[in-house]
C-alpha cells in the first residue's frame, strides 16, 4: 500500500492553506475572481456571519412557498409539511458536513465532485448541475414574471424577457458582491413579509383574506387527497431533491468562503438557521397564503401582488432578485468548470451569463410547469443521488480504507474517472428516473427517490468490498500529491505568470518538473497525462503526521 503510505504522510498545510487573516487582504481581482477553478485563499475568507449574508437569498426564495402551494394542492398540506420536515432532517445533518467540509477546505461542491467521480467522470453531472440551474432560475422567474404580468396586463414573453435582461447587470459580480446585496436587501424582505401578513389579517382583499382561512390551515387540502404514505412519499420525492439536496451540494459555494477557523460555527449556522428557514418557516407562508386564498392561489407572486399591487411585485421582484442572482452564479460557476475540462477552454464565468439566461428564457415561456411533479421528482433523484454518493463516499469508504478526509481536485493527482462514484451515481440515477417515470403506478413513483437514494449511498461502499484496496485507492488517486514547502507562500506560476498560494502547485513532469498551477494543468492539452504514469521517488511526500 505504497500509495496510502505516501498520502498518509501528507501534512495539512501540505495540501490545505490554512493561514489566518483577521481581516480579507485583496484587491479588485480578488473581488471579481470566483475560485470555481481553485480553493479558496485564506486571505480571501470571512466570517461564518457573512458566508451566511451571501446564502440567504436561498432563505428568502419563493420557491419554497411556491412548493408548499403546489404540493398542497396535489397532496394536501398535511402531507406537503410532513415531506418539508423529512426533507429538514436529511438537510440539517448533509448541511452541517457539507458547509463545514467547504469551510475547511476553501473547496465548493463542484472541486470535490472531481475526486468522487473522476477530474473527467465529474464534468458529465457539470453540465446537467449548469443546466439544472437554469431550471431553478425559471421557476423563480416564472413567479416574478406572472407577478408582473398580473399588475400591467403584459404577456408572459413580454414579461419574463424583462425578467432574464434584468439579470445581466447584476450577475456579472462575484461573491463579495453577492454578500452585500443579500446584507442590504434582508430587511426589506422582512418588511414585506410582515405586511402581507398584516393585509391578510386586516382583510384588505377578499381573495386573499383571513376570512378563507380554517383554525387548522395548515391542512389545507384543495383537492381532498387522502394522507397516505404514498401522497407523503411522493410530495416528498419533489421536495428532498429539488429542495433538499440541493442545499447540501449549493451551501459550500458561499460557506467555502468562512474562516477555517469558524467551520464549526458555519456548519452551524447554516444548517440550524438556514435550513430552519428554508423547510419550515417558508413552507409555512405558502400554505398560509394558499390557505387565505381559499386553496385557489398556489402561486405566491399573483397573491402577494393582490394583497400589496405595486409594492407586492416590488417585494417579488427583491426576492427574485436575491435568489437568482444566486442561480445564475452556481449555474455559470458549473459551465466554467465543464468548459475547463471537457474543452480545455480558459473562459471565465461571466462568459456563460448570456447563453444561461436565453436558456432560461425559454424555460419561462414553455409550458413545462404542466409536467412539474414528474419533472421535479426526476431532478430529486439526480440530486439526492449526487450528494449522497458523496456522502457514502466520505462517510463509509475513505473511513474504511484510512484516506484522507481532504477532497483533492487538481487533474495531476486524479484519473480522469472514478468507477465507484460514476457506477453509484448513475445505475441509482438510471432506476430513478425509470420508477419516476409514471409507467410503474404512483407508489413506484413515490418511492422512487428514497430507495434509489439509499442504493446510492451504501452503492461505493458495497463496490469497494468487491475491489482490492489498492484498486479502491486508485480510483480517488492517480498519484500522491506532491508537497510544495519549498516554494514560496504565494508562488508564481511560470505558465500563466500571476501568483497562487503553494498549495495549489502540482509538479509537472511535462514541464521540466517545474511546479505549475492547478488551472494550467487542466488547460495544458499536450501532456498526455504523463505525470500519472510515472511513479518516482522523488515525488513522495513529505514525511508529516497523518491528519486523514
């Protein structure tokens, strides 16, 4: 086990920066950079309290009550707030490990998905994780563009093409944007939400009033669907993916950014708060609207706006603008990282910007929302199963084979595919979409995402009992990382010319066996990967403490 020695012997800061600054040191090009290709520097790096500013536009998104009112209407709303409070439990214990993982590492979902699936295997759920974003984007912009379109009689292309324009300015900026935007924009929200209250209340519009609203309206129940485990299971198959795991993979693009000194007081802060707000109290608003409607308003955006008219699509427009200014920052985040390793292209996130919104556009104006259960349970499989292969991954296989807890993404030190995690993601994710498919009765469907999700959990475990260790080690590894303690603290690359903390180097045989950075690796097309086929002496690592 030559290579395990070598890995275990690898110190922290071999791999990880972990500086301490007080304060962030950097200056524009660190503002506007995204670190999608790399970890985090300590240098860039904030409180637990800020990473959680910049993840709140999540908390304030009306897809969360758009859900509610959707579901309820489908299953009734006894069962939509028992799937919210399933959902709430798995979200609570993946957000703690994912938001502090994130933390710890300076790493988001997409740099540690290249070791679980492979630097190549990984871009295959990229490009559906980009394009899955723009699915986020529609179903918020479709709440903003109906608001809008209900205060001035315009149509829905007319609409949701202001919508997506709208969007261009705003998303060019990175995460230190992002963070004072949802800081300032927080408590108007609050204000809002306090008002439509205060209006349902007052019975300022029949249609939405406390006077449609039953002493149990929680229950409210549209259709008279019976609560059945299959009505619970199914709402909560939408949910837990959609709404669930997706919060496990989207927490490390803003919680990467906290002091890893603060990674327990963000994991914290993310899942005890931020998951609170998104499963419980949210979903609450939905079905408390719905309810004031007399179950015939699912869509918070048309009530609001007729409770508050002009101010309502104001507050829909903030809280549209909170959430996808977030949408489209993880969805170009991942179609930079895709073009970076499936074409080798250097572009940078902003490029995506136009390409996503048309395709949002599209989204908007097509009439997908009348497939949105079957369309919604299929992406809840894809997620559940993406974050809980991870999780087996992280939990089950490198416990038992003593690797190291830290989730390498540099292409030097990875094969280009991971058989574990590519046959545990895909085989459950294939099934899935197959028993949520309609073709096999409702109670297949309701149980299509709760056991492809198990499967995909135990799945890497199971495969590596059937593989030698050695094997199971060269599927996470190509080769042992290489410590970089000689060089200096903020290295320069001698490809791209421009500076990087040492950790981020790979020694490049390629190039003389000069120690190059990790973006010009995996844009460097003539290599031939000739660094993972030579095993010499002088690439083991430092002997260190092992701190897997």
């Amino acid at each position: 086990m030559k290579l395990l020695s070598k890995l275990q012997a690898l110190e922290e800061d071999d791999v990880l920066d972990t500086r301490h600054f007080s304060h962030r040191e950097g200056g524009h090009g660190a503002e506007t950079e995204d670190y999608s290709l790399r970890r985090v520097p300590a240098s860039w790096r904030w409180s637990a309290w800020q990473a959680l500013w910049s993840f709140s536009g999540l908390n304030t998104a009306m897809v969360f009550p758009l859900m509610a009112g959707l579901l309820a209407t489908f299953y009734g709303g006894t069962a939509t707030l028992i799937a919210f409070l399933m959902t709430l439990a798995y979200t609570w214990l993946g957000v703690f490990y994912f938001a502090r993982k994130a933390a710890n590492e300076g790493a988001m979902e997409i740099l540690m998905s290249k070791q679980s699936f492979g630097f190549v295997g990984a871009s295959y759920q990229l490009i559906v994780y980009g394009l899955l974003a723009s699915v986020y984007f529609a179903l918020e912009g479709h709440v903003m563009a109906s608001s809008l379109s209900e205060l001035t009689g315009w149509s829905t292309a007319v609409s949701a093409a202001i919508v997506c324009i709208a969007f261009i300015p705003l998303s060019v900026y990175g995460m230190k944007f992002l963070a004072l935007f949802q800081g300032a924009t927080i408590w108007l929200y609050l204000v809002g939400i306090l008002l439509v209250l205060y209006c349902i209340m007052s019975n300022v519009n029949p249609e939405v009033a406390a006077t449609n609203l039953d002493a149990a309206w929680w229950t409210v129940n549209p259709s008279g669907a019976p609560l059945t485990w299959v009505n619970i299971l199914s709402a909560f198959g939408v949910i837990s993916g959609v709404l669930g795991a997706i919060m496990l993979l989207l927490c490390t693009e803003q919680a990467r950014f906290s002091r890893r000194a603060e990674r327990n007081k963000a994991a914290l802060l993310f899942s005890g708060l931020g998951m609170t707000v998104c499963m419980i109290i949210t979903p609450l608003l939905g079905l408390y609207l719905l309810a004031a409607s007399g179950g015939k308003i699912p869509d918070p955006g048309v009530s609001i706006t007729k409770l508050l008219g002009g101010f309502g699509l104001a507050l829909i427009f903030l809280t549209q603008l909170r959430i996808n200014v977030i949408n489209v920052y993880f969805g170009t985040n991942a179609l930079e990282n895709f073009s970076a390793v499936a074409l080798k292209a250097n572009w940078r996130r902003v490029t995506y910007i136009l390409p996503f919104l048309v395709i949002c556009y599209l989204l908007i104006v097509s009439p997908w929302l009348q497939y949105f259960s079957a369309i919604m349970t299929m992406l809840s499989v894809f997620l559940v199963n993406w974050a809980n292969v991870m999780l087996g991954e992280f939990w089950l296989v490198r416990r038992r084979m003593r690797m190291p807890a830290w989730s390498e993404f540099r292409r030097a030190y990875l094969p280009a595919y991971n058989r574990i995690g590519l046959t545990s993601m895909w085989i459950p994710t294939a099934i899935g979409v197959l028993m949520a498919s309609g073709h096999f009765g409702t109670e297949t469907v309701a149980l299509a995402v709760p056991v492809t999700g198990l499967l995909a959990f135990f799945l890497p475990l199971l495969m590596s009992l059937c593989m030698s260790d050695e094997s199971v080690l060269r599927q996470y590894f190509a080769r042992a990382p290489v410590s970089t303690k000689q060089l200096e603290i903020m290295h320069i690359c001698p490809i791209e010319r421009t500076a990087h903390h040492r950790t981020d180097f790979v020694l490049c045989p390629y190039h003389n066996d000069q120690f190059i950075s990790s973006t010009a690796c995996a844009a460097e097309k003539e290599c031939g990967a000739r660094c993972q086929g030579l095993e010499q002496d002088k690439t083991a690592a430092s002997p260190g403490q092992a701190w897997a």
